[in-house]
C-alpha cells in the first residue's frame, strides 16, 4: 500500500536508490567492514561516530510513513512527516522505526540510511508482532489455553516468517507478564495467571520468532516485555503502580523473563510502572544488577513508549533531561518515541553526568545486535517486496491458524452433551453482536491484519452443515448498548430452531492497553438478551469472545454449555465450527480463572491459604471467603472439557524424594466415552509447612494427551527438589525437606488424585 501523501520525489528515489547502493563505494565499504569480526566491527564504527550520531543509533521512533498510522495503537505523537524523518535517517539521528508498513517503505529508509548517511549504519526495523502479522494467530491468553508451547512456537515462527518478509527484523514480543487480575485489559496478550505455563509459552515464542539463525531472512529478535511486574498493576488498572515484594516478583513475575532469556530473547522492554517507588525505566537495580548482573543478559534493553518521558509524571524526574539521564543511567539503552536520549545524551555526556564509556556500552550493543540480525552483511536482507508478498497469508499459515484457533477453545460446560451439534437436520440461530460480520475477529494489537479478510462465526458454522438455509442470524444487541427490536428478532429466531448459539461477550476494543475493565462481566445489553433467549427454552451453546476471564452470570452461566474462544484470528468461524460440530475434541484449557463474582479480583487458583481457609463450598463463619461465595473459581486455572469421557485412577508416588534423587509419579488416564479425548493432565504441590508461606497449589508439569474412545494411557512424572524450589527469607532461591500434597488432577481446583511424599534432607 502505498500512501498518497508520500513524495514522488521520495518515490523515485526508493525505486532507483536500491540499484545504485548495489553499486555503491558505501557497499564495498561495509562488505568490508563486515568482514570484520563483530568486534572489531561494531568498535570501528564507535571510533567514528559523534556523540550525537551515537545517542540516534540508542533512538526509536514510529514509523512515519503513511502519515504516521505507526502510532495507531499508541497515544498519538506529533512526529515528523515522512520527509523530515527520512532526513533524521540522513543525519543519523534514528537507529530504526517501528510500526511501518511493508517492504517497500523499509526499502526507501533503508536506501536512505545506507547511501545518504555518513556512517551508512543500517536501520532496524520493529514492530508489535504480537499474534501474527497477516495471517492472525489466537491472542496470547487463548493460544496459552492449548497448553501447547509447541504450537506457541509454531504460530511464532508463521508469523515470523510473514512479517521478517516485510522487512520487520524485531517484534515486540513475546509479552510474558504474568496476569493475575483480570480487571487488567492486557491479559489477552500473556499466558495467563501461571508462571510455568508463562515460563513455557514466553520461551516457545522466544524460540519461533527468532528461529535457529537471527540472520535468516525468517527471523526476527524478540523482546521480552514488560520488565517488569506490569500485570502486577494495584486494581487491575493499566499503567498503575506495583508494590509487591522482592519474593513475590523473583517467584511469580520475574520466571517467564528468565526463561524468555535463557531461549535467547536478546531485548527487553521496560515496563511503564513503577515498583515499590521506582518506575521500572529508572529502576538501575533492575535494568543492571538483577538483568545484566545476576542474569548475564546480554541483549539490549529499549524503553516503552515514552517510558523515560513518563518518569516525569510519575513524580521521579523533575524534567525531560534528568529523565534521560535516568533512564539511561539506570540501564535502558535505547529509547522509544520521546526523543529525549537523542535531545539530552550528548548534553549529558559533555557535562560528565553520562560516562562516555556507558553511551559507548549501549551503542556497542545496539551494533552489536544489528550484526546479529545479518544487517551489516545486507542491510535489504528482510527487505523484499516480493518475498512479502509471496509470504503473505499461505495456505499453511491460515491452515495453523485454523489449528490453533480449535486448540484455544475452552469447553467450560456441557450439560447433557449438548455438543457436539449433528451437522444436518437442525435448525441453528446463530444470536448475538458477534454471531457474523466482519469484526473482531482477529482481537487486539493487530496492526497488519486485516478484520474483512477473516472467518466469522455464522460463515464458519455455514461451511460445516449440510443445510445452509437452516442457519438464521440475528444481532439481538449491540456490543454495549441494546440495539432497537434486538431481543424481540432474536427471541423470534430462537422459537424457530432447534438449537441457539449465542454469540456474547467483548469486543476487540475492550481488551488490550488501556482497556481495563471494572466489571468484567457480559456487557449489560448483552446479558439482557441472554436472559430473554434463555426463556424461550432451546438447548443454548454461548460462544463467548473474550480477551481475559470473566464472571458469568445467571443465563449465560446456566446454559447448558459454554465455548471460550476468545480472539482466535483468521480462522476464527472454522476453527469454533471444528469443535462444535465434532472435527476435534476441545484440548484447552484456562490459562486464568474464571471468577464467580468480579468482586473476588485478583483470584488465582496458587493463591495462599490464609490462617483462616475455607477451601470447601461450604461457607463457614469468621473463615476467609467473600459474603454468600465461597473462596474458588465459577472454572479454575486448568479447567476445560473434552468430548470422551475422561477417568483418573492408579495414582503411584513414591513415598520419599531424596535429596539429590528423583520422585517418580504416575496415573491412569482413561477415556470411557465414545469420542476421541483430549486431556491436560496436570500435576500439583503443595509444601505443608515452609519457612514462608507457600500457595494452596502450585502447577509443577503437565501433559496433554489425546485418547482415542476407550483408549487409557499411563501418564508418567518425574520431579526432583529443584521443582520444589521457592524464594526464602533472604530472597534466594532455597528448597526445604517436608511433607508435600500432590495431585494429579484436570484443574487447579479439582481433587483428582491426591497423594503426599517428603523430600528427604540431604
Ligand atoms: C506500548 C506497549 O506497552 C508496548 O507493548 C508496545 O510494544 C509499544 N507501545 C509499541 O507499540
């Protein structure tokens, strides 16, 4: 697409300026230099840079091509046209854009930067490739339901293969925040409220965006954000503060970082909040004795959106200079958006309040990772109008669109075996504002893809029955307002079939940034037309849309069965066709409790049990559990059914787990139904007693299984102490001998099977 407002002088340049940097003395010059060890590379360049040059290549900011739709999922900017920032690029005061559109605005950048700047330093090209770039995969939260890392990695590696092909060479992902409140919008885009499922899935991603070889031309680096603890936000409420513990944010948000950099994520993003008083951009501890320090990260560190900047109104910086230096100071190379490293570096670094040999460290990396990305070898490696093109939504990314949009369904309830539904000789309708058109289907932080060109509900429910004419569809609400004659339509359309699908929930805009929710509930109008369809007494399947877990109430937690499909993307009618019709069995399962009333957020199954629990359903007094609730979820953490009938018996433990052995665990999973089953089996522990309190459970492995009807397998564990590891009293990791409960159950909140065992003292 190319954007009208665009120059023709701008035009021809990009189109004759590619064959002339082939030719180009620039190119033998950096053939040459590539030749060099990295090394040796990166610090000739340093050699050479001004100060000035220096603090552009630690700057990033939107792409200003298109009139700036780069900021289209951001706070507006009053950034530059795009002549003026191909003239930053000139000057060398940019090390990259992001958010820009297709290979051919990378090439004329790129083109730019390599023949008309004086260091020829190629330019790094980011996006917010969260779930897919053409072809969009399940949100984060939905495809962590198939608990599944393997096909996290799949979806990754789709979506780097299409996006590293319109010259994208860095994605903003994965997004490894761990969500424990769901009144927190950006839940749609982690793994939920676990931290080994988190750890699991950010380490997939990490894996599928940057493939085998970062220099592939189907690579892109990815950046592990937000450091850290911004699903830690008091309230739910985006962008809010954090104060946790050091415990808590080295035993629950800080793993899936650390697994996220040990699959070789080598960037980082700052989170926006502060934590315990210091905003995460500012926060030296952080960024360099705990990242680069304890960890050994080796990567570089970018701010989030005007991150520095927004250590202002945080109360942390008194103006634009100090929070530069700050920021920098404390670890974050590179800065995004603000202009303030490009605006206040070189100041900082001639008053002596910014070493040089720091700007050169940061510099050093930046460099550093543009070699590793194959720039400097060819900086137009990713850069291919028709490799874009030709990698655009192939048949195999939508067919694992497909796939992963079946695998993130969650069967929350099946009354009477309502599904699967026979594929004849029923009459559907198909009610609700998300029942067709094309709309919310792909769910937030989608930049490139494209609503009109993906699967609604009633299209995918048409292509699996025999009798298309059987199909009616009525809207019945508006999203969050009652739509004039809706409910009387709808009512109408249920009385006439035999079967209704309520097609509920929350649109793409009320999840996501700044999207967090007070109630997070069906939407009023939406409810009321669920109560009223609901009194005309047709078998009801509510397919909800969602991007966090939400408290079900009166009709539509009473129907007799329940879909989650959250976002699931491009295939989204076919993929929720597969399961209600019977091509597959659901396999998810929830990556965050469903509540029974929104009032019990933050609820999380690995909660602590308190000194005074009531674990049961029955509410006793002076215990801890809200008034007329008990203290559990409506549908825990790892909860979803499956169409067989699944059976678990012959629990084995051993007794001990020796110091510095192994503890063997197994069980017997059984399909009693006349279905193929698919099964998340899971294993739990609880530490009896600790020297800190320990949660009610912990989720230590898990296998997912399909079973064919009547089919059993013997599912086998092996834990050692390291999984019974938690962060003691002086902050450290430690592991201590006891008696432990485990389980070997279908959710975070069923028995199961129980046994115990003790870790022995070594
Ligand atoms: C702000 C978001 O917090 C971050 O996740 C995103 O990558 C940037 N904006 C850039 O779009």
């Amino acid at each position: 697409m190319i954007d009208s407002r665009i120059s023709r002088r701008a035009a021809l340049m990009g189109a004759g300026a590619v064959a002339m940097w082939l030719h180009s003395p620039a190119r033998a010059f950096l053939q040459s230099m590539a030749k060099l060890p990295v090394p040796a590379l990166v610090d000739g360049l340093i050699a050479r840079m001004t100060v000035e040059e220096k603090a552009g290549q630690l700057t990033l900011n939107p792409s200003a091509w298109g009139g700036g739709v780069a900021t289209q999922l951001n706070p507006p900017t009053s950034g530059p046209s795009w002549e003026a920032q191909l003239d930053e690029v000139r000057r060398m005061q940019l090390t990259g854009v992001f958010n820009s559109n297709g290979a051919e605005a990378a090439r004329r950048m790129q083109t730019v930067a390599m023949t008309e700047s004086r260091l020829k330093i190629p330019l790094l090209f980011a996006a917010d490739i969260i779930h897919g770039h053409r072809t969009i995969f399940p949100v984060g939260v939905g495809e962590a339901a198939s608990f599944e890392p393997d096909l996290a990695e799949r979806t990754a590696r789709m979506a780097a293969y299409e996006a590293a092909a319109s010259g994208i060479d860095w994605t903003f992902a994965p997004m490894v925040d761990i969500a424990r409140d769901q009144r927190w919008g950006r839940t749609m885009e982690g793994a939920g409220e676990d931290v080994l499922l988190g750890e699991l899935m950010g380490a997939a991603r990490v894996r599928g965006f940057q493939g085998k070889d970062l220099k592939a031309t189907d690579a892109m680096l990815a950046c592990a954000k937000h450091f850290a603890a911004y699903g830690a936000a008091e309230a739910g409420l985006d962008y809010n503060s954090v104060d946790i513990s050091e415990r808590t944010l080295r035993e629950v948000y800080l793993p899936p970082f650390k697994a996220a950099f040990e699959a070789g994520a080598l960037s980082a993003m700052a989170s926006f909040n502060e934590i315990s008083g210091i905003p995460s951009t500012g926060n030296p501890w952080l960024m360099q004795d705990l990242l680069r320090g304890e960890w050994g990260f080796e990567g570089f560190v970018v701010s989030d959106y005007t991150g520095d900047e927004e250590m202002i109104a945080h109360g942390f910086a008194k103006d634009a200079r100090e929070a530069a230096k700050l920021a920098f100071l404390a670890g974050v190379d590179m800065s995004m958006t603000s202009n303030f490293y490009r605006n206040h570096l070189p100041d900082l670094v001639r008053s002596g309040d910014v070493p040089v040999a720091r700007l050169d460290a940061s510099v050093r990396r930046v460099l550093a990772m543009k070699a590793a990305l194959g720039l400097f070898d060819d900086p137009f490696r990713r850069i291919d109008p028709k490799r874009e093109k030709a990698r655009s939504r192939t048949k195999a990314a939508t067919a694992l669109s497909r796939e992963a949009g079946r695998k993130s369904i969650v069967l929350l309830k099946n009354d009477g075996d309502l599904l699967p539904l026979p594929r004849s000789r029923r009459k559907i309708a198909i009610i609700g504002p998300f029942a067709a058109g094309q709309h919310d289907l792909n769910g937030p932080w989608v930049i490139y893809g494209d609503n009109a060109e993906a699967v609604d509900l009633a299209t995918g429910v048409r292509n699996a029955v025999a009798d298309k004419a059987s199909i009616q569809v009525v809207q019945g609400s508006g999203v969050e307002e009652p739509l004039a004659g809706g409910i009387d339509a709808a009512v109408a359309a249920a009385r006439d079939a035999d079967v209704v699908l309520l097609a509920i929930g929350e649109n793409e805009g009320m999840s996501g940034e700044a999207q967090s929710r007070p109630e997070i509930v069906v939407p009023a109008p939406q409810q009321a037309l669920a109560e009223a369809v609901a009194t005309v007494g047709k078998p009801m399947v509510v397919v909800l849309k969602n991007g966090r877990a939400l408290a079900l109430e009166g009709a539509v937690a009473n129907a007799p069965a329940i879909l989650v499909t959250w976002f699931l993307g491009t295939e989204t009618g076919n993929a929720i066709a597969d399961i209600l019709f019977g091509a597959h069995s659901p396999g998810g399962r929830l990556p965050c409790s469903f509540p029974r009333s929104p009032g019990q957020q933050p609820y999380y199954y690995a909660h602590k049990p308190t000194g005074r629990p009531n674990p049961g359903e029955k509410l006793e007094p002076y215990k801890a559990h809200y008034r007329g609730i008990p203290n559990s979820a409506l549908y825990p953490f790892g909860h979803g059914l499956t169409y067989g009938k699944i059976d678990y018996a012959g629990l084995s433990v051993s007794p001990t787990l020796p110091w510095a052995g192994t503890l063997t665990v197994s069980a017997r999973i059984s399909n009693r139904g006349t279905r193929a089953a698919e099964e998340v089996v899971q294993l739990y522990v609880r530490d009896r007693a600790a020297s800190i309190t320990r949660p009610v459970r912990e989720l230590k492995a898990f296998r997912k299984i399909a079973l064919a009807p009547g089919e059993s397998e013997t599912v086998r564990f092996t834990l050692t102490r390291d999984n019974l590891m938690f962060i003691g009293r002086d902050n450290k990791p430690v592991v201590e001998p006891g008696q432990f409960d485990l389980w070997i159950a279908p959710s975070a909140e069923a028995e199961g099977l129980h046994g115990t065992f003790e870790l022995t003292a070594g």
